[in-house]
C-alpha cells in the first residue's frame, strides 16, 4: 500500500493550490509533458483586457507626440493652414455669396477647420483687381476724351495691397478681442477662435471682385447699385454668422457690435469706390483750345467824338 501512495499525483495538488490562490486560473494540460513533468497552469484571459487597454493608451500617447503641434515659428505651424483642397474652397466662397438666416457659415461651412489659403488669395486678388481696374478706368476715359492725360498709377497696387490686408487682419483682431472681453462680462457668450474670425471675414471680401470689375462700366447708377448690392451679400454674411455669438448678450451691445461691423465694411467699400474710381483731377485734363486769337480783354476800338455827334 506505500507503494500505491508513493504512486499520488502530487502535481494535482499543487495545482489546486495555485487555484485556490487565483480563482479565475484555468488548467490546460497539453499532450507533451513539461520537462519537469508537471501540469502547465494558464492565467485566464479576464486580465488581459487591462493590459489591451495600457497598450492602446500607449501607442495613442506615442501618435500624440508625433502629431504634437510644432511651435509657431515654424514653417509646419502654419502648414496646416493651407491644408484645404478645391472644393472645400470653391464650397466656402459659395457660402459667402449666397447668405441667408439660420446658416451660419463657420458651423456649416468651415467646420473647425479654418483656412489662411483662401482668404490671402482673396485679398491678393482684390488689391490687384482694384489697382489694375484704376488704371483702365482712366485709360477707357482718355479713349473718349482725348484731351485727358493718363500716365499709369502703380502706386494704386500698394495702396490697394495694405489696405484690404489691414482690413482683412486688423478688423477680425479688434472684433475677436471684443468678444473675449464680453465674455468674461457675461459667460454665456462665446466667441470664434482668431483664425475663424479672420476666415470669415477673407471669404465675405469675394463678392467684391466681381464688383469691382463691373465698375468698369462707365455708367454711375449702376456702378453704385452694384457697390449696393456687393455690400448687402458681404454684410448680410457677416451678421448672420455673428448673431449666434452675440445675441446671448445684451440688446445694446448686439446691435452696436453689428451695426459697427456693417458700417466698417461699408466705409471700406465706398472708400475703394471714391480713391480707385474717382473723377479725374484738374491737372489730368487738358485746358480747352480757344476759338480766336483775340485776347479776351482787348476792347474795340473807340468812335471819332464827331462821329459819335
């Protein structure tokens, strides 16, 4: 009978005992023995799922770091604002032409992904248009009337260049700053990052382009229902994208916030009209030729007193 007990698995028991110690271990016991001959125990896999978690939170860690923003002095800082293909362009200038309630553009057009792509071309594309339209203004003007002396105004291309990018930048700066300031007055009201305010405002200056080139038409009426007409699309884009913000604030300030951005964008608009399409200074036109030699102040001659008598 010794010998029978000499004969006990007693690998059984120490499994037992390291089951005993983790309850959720299994027992597998596979068709070659180890090479000390005793049963293989295997932790179940419930504890493996932390251990899936702290590798997935690792590998988003190290993505993380090699996504980190670059610092702004760097030229891959400002990469990713021109990261914007056509369409999300050509969709955005769409949006700003075609105004209307209840469709606020940065929520349905630019959708947290401002862009500097479109609203430097823009601008770039305004000041040359209205510097290059200036000229032919005043070329179309000497074909009608000869007398008129053009000489070409290069001048025009950097007037125009400082200032729609002053406007451009300048303008969105002030604005954006004012509603950071309202919001801390009143918390409800929460304003546009920087670079969607200057988004905004690069796309609402397209309609001007057009514009500007039908000012080429030398008839005044309808140069200023066009102006009219370009101001009403730009501004009427402008509002409805800042009425969101704003109208969680007071009454007064709303409208005085709105009715200065109109009155800005107005200024701007007849102040391109009156400099780049202005009448023709005095010394430009030619004095007219006169009729007779006679001077003007030469008196005829006088009667003989006997005549006269």
């Amino acid at each position: 009978m010794a010998a029978a007990d000499e004969l006990a698995f007693h690998e059984f028991e120490e499994a037992t005992n390291l089951l005993a110690q983790t309850p959720d271990a299994a027992t597998t016991r596979s068709d070659q023995l180890t090479p000390q001959g005793h049963v293989a125990v295997v932790m179940d896999s419930g504890g493996s799922y932390g251990a899936e978690d702290e590798v997935e939170s690792d590998k988003a860690a190290l993505l993380q770091e090699e996504k980190q923003q670059p610092g702004f002095w760097t030229f891959g800082y400002y990469q990713s604002f021109f990261d914007v293909d056509t369409s999300q362009v050509l969709d955005r200038i769409k949006g700003s032409l075609l105004p209307r309630p209840g469709h606020n553009f940065v929520r349905h057009h630019l959708r947290n992904r401002p862009d500097l792509y479109g609203p430097f071309w823009i601008c770039a594309t305004l000041a040359f248009v209205l510097a290059i339209t200036g000229n032919l203004t005043l070329v179309l003007a000497q074909r009608r009337d000869p007398s008129i002396h053009y000489s070409p105004q290069f001048h025009k291309v950097t007037v125009a260049g400082i200032t729609i990018y002053c406007y451009a930048w300048l303008v969105p700066l002030a604005l954006w700053g004012f509603l950071r300031w309202r919001r801390g007055v009143r918390e409800r009201v929460g304003p546009y990052t920087f670079l969607e305010t200057v988004c905004v405002y690069g796309y609402s200056l397209f309609v001007f382009i057009p514009t500007v080139v039908l000012w080429l038409i030398p008839v005044p009426w309808l140069q200023w229902l066009f102006g009219a007409l370009a101001l009403a699309l730009s501004a009427a884009g402008l509002v409805f994208t800042l009425w969101p913000v704003v109208r969680e604030d007071t009454r007064l300030a709303a409208t005085v916030l709105l009715s200065t951005v109109v009155l800005l964008h107005a200024l701007l608009a007849m102040g391109c009209k009156f400099y780049f399409f202005q009448p023709l200074p005095l010394e430009h036109v030619a004095p007219p030729h006169q009729a007779t030699s006679q001077p003007p102040n030469t008196l005829p001659p006088t009667l003989p007193r006997s005549m006269a008598t």
